[in-house]
C-alpha cells in the first residue's frame, strides 16, 4: 500500500501512528534523557543521544517519504554534512560544486582540510571538469543543483556515473528541491542530504539536517557517527519539524506557482538586468532540470545593475524580509555577495559570478501579488 501512495500523502502521515502507549496521533515529544529498563539488561531504548522515539519517528518518516532505507537526523544540516565527512579517511579527496552553500565550503576550507582531507572545487555543469578533478583517493563527489545562489544546473545521472566509476559517493544536496522535486535515490546518489531547516521543516523556528541513504549498512553506520559525535536532532525540534513537514506538499506548491509569477514580472521589470530561475523559459539548463526534477523550486536569484543601489532597495521592502535563511513560509531576502557567501574570498565570488548586485529571494507563502507589488515599488528606489 505504501509503495503506491503518492508522496504528497506519506508527507502528511510523517509521525503518525507512533505512539504505543495511548494511540496519539501526534507523535508525543519524548523529552527524556534516559529510559527505564525491563528487569536488567538494556530495553529498545537506552539513551537519548543514541535514539529517541521523537526523533526516530521522523527519521522514518524521511526515509520513507524517499524511499531510502534509513534517514539519519542531526542538530542542523551543516552537523549532516559533518557527518558524511566523517565517513572519509585521511588523505581522501572530495570533489564539490564550486558554488556549493557558504558553510559546506567553510566546513571542508576551516575544519577537514586540518584533517588531511582534500578537495577539488568544480563547476559540476560540465561533465568533463568533474571526470577530469577525479583522482585515485576521490572518496565523494558532492553536489548542489540547482546551486546556490544562482541556480545553476548539475546533471545528477552523469554524476553517479563518474562518482561510481571511480568508487566514490555521490551525495546530494537536496535542500531546494525537497524529496518532493527531486530525488536524488531513485538516480542513483548515495546520499541525499538536506538542511531540514528549509523547506522540509518550513517555518523559519528550527534547525535540523539530515541523510538520507539507500543502504541499509550505511543507515546504521550514520546512526552510530551521530552517536559517536552527538550532534543529534532534539526531541521538541523533531516534533517541530514533523509538525512542519506535513504541509510540505501545499507550501511547495504555492511557493513554487508564487516564484514564477514572481521570476516573469522581474525579467519584464527594467530595472533588474537578469533573474536567474530554472522556471523561465531561457534559463540555462532547464531542459536538463526538467529530466531529473518535477518542479522549479521558489528560490530564484536577480542582478541590479548597480550595486550601490542595493541598500535603498532593501530598506524600502515592506512585505519580504532581509534575512538569511530560506524555504519558509516568510518571504527572505538576502545579498549573497555580503551574507551567504562572504566565505568565499572576493575574488572567488567575482569569478563565480557572485556579483555585488545580485540579490537571492526565497519566495514564501503571502499573497503572490502583494510579493510582486512590494518588489516593484522597491525597485522604483534603486
Ligand atoms: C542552509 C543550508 C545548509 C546548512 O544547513 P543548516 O541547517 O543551516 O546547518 C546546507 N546546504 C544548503 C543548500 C543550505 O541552504
């Protein structure tokens, strides 16, 4: 029955049906530390940092949602993509997205290169680069599509052909798309990795992160690194993530149908010199989008030809907020060139295109004309 279902209904059923002891809908919050055993000798349930009733009923809930055999839960997607590199050995290399998310390329710059990991970035869009940047040691290959924040399209089959042929992963991250979009699994990858945070959880009130995997050994040997380093998804967080995801299918959908409302009237709006959104019809890629993902997502980017105006701009937003983060139910707007992506140094941005007067909006769940209305009224200031 379950194979049959269609996503959109195993996402509100997240959760459901846990709770052995009075038969609650909602999963309870097991806010416990520790578990009473059965007489002597250890029950199903131990310790919190190793399992939690809260958490596993999401975890479930991922998994199957992905139909992966185990989905792997952490305090914040950056403890997620921890938790791969922790999968490496010393000395292996990693070839990544070149304009992958700000943290994952200050993990690999600050953290692992300390420890002896190595790492290529490439513009994964060219299959040639990512066969060319594989080495004898390559463990993973690590990619983004569409990437952030311009967009920008990776071809996820040619990347488990490379990665496979040469005995490495290929992880995913998903964190735009949603299991909903596109599923990374069901091409190939490895792993499929998301900053729950976003879109999957929704409202803008808590971290997660998350793997999902399509091996059962890998499952447990996730599940026993989360253990081993701790950085463990918080039982009340669970719950506010499967509280959230239930409604995934009806955000994404509105948000999505908002984006390419919103990416039209911007490409037609004088003022704005380019949007970049796999929705429009001349976007680079999209063809290729479209083979591997079933929507556009609602995050798109746009240039303003002169940066010095971008101050006026977001003080005259009224509706959309100048903020990081993404994929909730408020409209976010941020500047990537001075926020997300000031890890990378100047002239890395320059070079990938991450220019002073690009501006990233995740496109939330108001009213799509008010969203419209209030950029162009801010954009009259610019
Ligand atoms: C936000 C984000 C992350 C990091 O997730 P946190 O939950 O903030 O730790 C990783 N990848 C992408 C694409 C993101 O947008």
């Amino acid at each position: 029955m379950a194979n049959h279902r269609h996503p959109e209904s195993t996402v509100v059923h997240i959760g459901v049906g846990q709770d052995p002891s009075y038969g609650a809908l909602s999963t309870p919050i097991y806010q416990t530390v520790t578990y009473q055993h059965p007489g002597s000798g250890l029950g199903p349930f131990d310790y919190s940092r190793t399992v939690n009733p809260t958490r596993l009923g999401l975890a479930h809930g991922l998994a199957d949602l992905e139909q992966g055999a185990g989905a792997t839960l952490f305090s914040s997607g950056m403890a997620a993509i921890t938790a791969l590199c922790h999968l490496l050995d010393q000395k292996s290399h990693v070839v990544l997205t070149e304009d992958v998310y700000g943290g994952t390329y200050r993990l690999m710059v600050d953290v692992f290169q300390r420890f002896g990991v190595q790492f290529t970035f490439v513009d994964t869009r060219d299959v040639e680069k990512v066969a060319a940047a594989m080495q004898p040691n390559t463990r993973l290959v690590f990619v983004e599509t569409p990437s952030n924040p311009l967009l920008q399209i990776t071809d996820l089959r040619s990347m488990v052909e490379i990665a496979h042929g040469h005995g490495a992963w290929l992880a995913v991250d998903n964190t735009f798309m949603t299991p909903l979009r596109q599923r990374p699994l069901a091409l190939g990858a490895d792993f499929s990795v998301y900053s729950v945070t976003k879109y999957l959880s929704g409202h803008n009130d808590v971290l997660a992160g998350a793997i999902v995997t399509p091996s059962h050994e890998m499952a447990i040997r996730l599940d026993e690194l989360a253990n081993a380093t701790g950085g463990v998804l918080a039982p009340f967080d669970a719950w506010l993530v499967m509280r959230g995801v239930k409604t995934l299918a009806a955000r994404l959908d509105r948000q999505e149908r908002t984006a390419q409302i919103v990416a039209e009237r911007l490409s037609a709006h004088p003022r704005v010199s380019h949007v970049f959104y796999p929705g429009l019809p001349k976007a680079p890629g999209r063809t290729l989008h479209f083979e591997q993902a079933t929507g556009a997502g609602a995050m798109l980017s746009f240039q303003l030809p002169d940066p010095q105006s971008i101050p006026r701009f977001m003080d005259a937003l009224q509706l959309v907020s100048p903020a990081v983060s993404l994929g909730g139910v408020e409209s976010l707007i941020t500047h990537p060139f001075s926020e997300t992506h000031r890890e990378f140094p100047e002239s890395e941005r320059l070079r990938l295109n991450i220019l002073p007067g690009l501006l990233r909006l995740s496109v939330g769940l108001e009213y799509p004309d008010d969203i419209v209305q209030d950029l162009i009224q801010a954009l009259d200031h610019v």
